[in-house]
C-alpha cells in the first residue's frame, strides 16, 4: 500500500469510508502542526499525516483478513489451538 504525506486544516480520521462511494481511505502518523498564517500574522493548527486510498473492495478484503486473524486467535485462547 502506498501512503503520500497529506496536510488538512481539520483534523482527518484515521479511516474515512464515507467521503467517497468507491474508495476509502487510510491515514497515520496524524500530528498537529502549529503555524503562522503568512497573511494574518495568526498561529493555527494544520494536520500533517500519510494516507492512502484503496477502493472499498480491497479495504472489506482487509476487514475480513482481520477478523479470520482475530477468531485464530480467539480459538487458541479458548481452546488452546485448533480443534480437530
């Protein structure tokens, strides 16, 4: 997956799945950035971050990656491994 540095004046979610029909996108490394309004001579906050956008399907593919992950895990807490 690649991610591109990005700048927003608000401050962007980790996943937005609801700005787009077709994609969505993913964000981290979020940090505010204090900075002087060249014009106004006024502080405000930007947000410097990394995103990348996936279309939904591959996004719902990771989903469900995650979630098989997660019951693996779960099955071995429960049952102390796979049951056969």
């Amino acid at each position: 997956m690649n991610y591109y540095r990005a700048i927003s004046n608000d401050r962007p979610q980790a996943v937005d799945n609801l700005s787009s029909p077709t994609t969505v996108y993913l964000r981290k490394n979020i940090q505010a950035v204090e900075v002087e309004d060249i014009e106004t001579g006024n502080i405000r906050t930007e947000y410097h971050y990394e995103e990348a956008a996936i279309s939904k399907d591959e996004y719902i593919d990771i989903l469900r990656a995650q979630i098989e992950d997660n019951e693996t895990v779960l099955t071995e807490i429960l049952f102390g491994g796979d049951e056969k």
